[in-house]
C-alpha cells in the first residue's frame, strides 16, 4: 500500500482524535490563503493544492473520517479489515428499536403509495404520525450514542496515542473500535433521514 497523505502535517493538526474544531477551521482558511492565485503563480499548483486541503478539512472534520485517516497512518494494513463486522453488542438495542421503526415507516409508505384518494391518505394521518415518531426517536438516541462516543471513546484514543510506546497496539485497537461504531451509528443516522423523507415524499 502507498504510503498515505498525512492529511494532519497538510493542515498542521496534531495527530489525534480528538481536534479543537475552530482551530482547523483557522489552519484550514490559512492554507487555503496560502494557495489563492495571488499568492502562488501556477494556477495549476493552485487547483491542485487547493482540493487537496479542501479534502484535509471534510476528512478531519468528521470523527469517522478523522479515525480512518488515523489509522491508515498508523496501522495502514489494518484498514481493509474494517469493512463490515458484527454489530457491537452496546447497541443491539438501538439497532433493535431503529430496525422496528424502519419496518412501521415501511408499511405507512406502502399504504400511501398505495391510496387511491385523498381520504383514504387522510385516514392514514395517525398511523403515519406514530411511524415518524418512531422514527425520530431512534434518531435521537443514535444521535445520543454518537455523542457519548465522540466524548468517550476519542479523549480515550489520544490517551493510548501518548502511551503508545509502552504498548503501540492499543492505540490501533481503540482507533479501530471506535472507527467501526461511528460507521454503524453515520449509516443509522442515514438511514433515518433517508426514511423520514421517504415517509414524507410517499403518496405526495
């Protein structure tokens, strides 16, 4: 595997997990400054460093990416593993709950699509309610878990990332871990938009 660009030195963060978000916006608006045509004279060198930052910035912006490019720096060969993989037994139960939600949503959906009048969609009001709800409140507690992963596990990272000298592998444990929970709850977190606008756009 080619060696990784190392998306942190491009836009002088610290390699950690856990990142000051005004302050890579400042790195971020600096390097962008510093690749304006005025500044730098090959417009060519200009498009390309300018993408270039503007992938630094949206990859460290966001925990899962920023856990990813980690690891590809860290232990690069460990990344193609990632992929896939048992949901982590913490959330069984939001898993449950979203799964039972999206099922409702599912139903209404085919119902709607399905209405042949505006009564009969007009009948379907109450139902549809409870399946957004539902919906909503899965939502909003994958929302909390990510929040309560974003303030537990990455603090965490950084700690094993300091000590990795005495034990390099268990920084590259907790990256991993942590990297495929915010995989599961960013595709939930998807999933729930994506099915609230389908409610929302069925039958219309």
């Amino acid at each position: 595997m080619a060696d990784p660009r190392d998306y942190f030195a491009l836009l002088g963060m610290p390699r950690r997990a856990v990142l000051d978000p005004a302050e890579l916006k400042r790195r971020y608006h600096d390097a962008t400054r510093e690749t304006h045509p005025d500044v730098v004279l090959s417009s060519a060198q200009v498009t390309t460093d300018s993408a270039e930052i503007n992938a630094a910035y949206r990859c460290l912006l966001q925990p899962s990416t920023r856990l990813r490019q980690l690891l590809l720096l860290v232990a690069p060969d460990q990344v193609a593993q990632l992929k896939g993989g048992q949901i982590p037994s913490a959330f069984i139960d939001i898993f449950s709950a979203l799964a039972g939600a999206v099922q409702a949503a599912d139903g209404v959906i085919a119902k709607k699509k399905a209405a042949t009048s505006a009564l009969s969609r007009a009948l379907l009001a109450s139902e549809e309610m409870l399946a957004r709800e539902s919906l909503e409140a899965a939502g909003l507690t994958v929302a909390a878990q990510r929040a309560s992963l974003e303030s537990d596990a990455l603090p965490a990272i950084d700690a094993a990332l300091s000590a990795d000298t005495i034990n390099p592998d268990a920084a590259t444990a907790k990256i991993a871990e942590a990297f495929r929970a915010f995989g599961f709850l960013d595709k939930w977190q998807a999933q729930v938009r994506g099915k609230l606008l389908e409610l929302f756009e069925a039958g219309g």
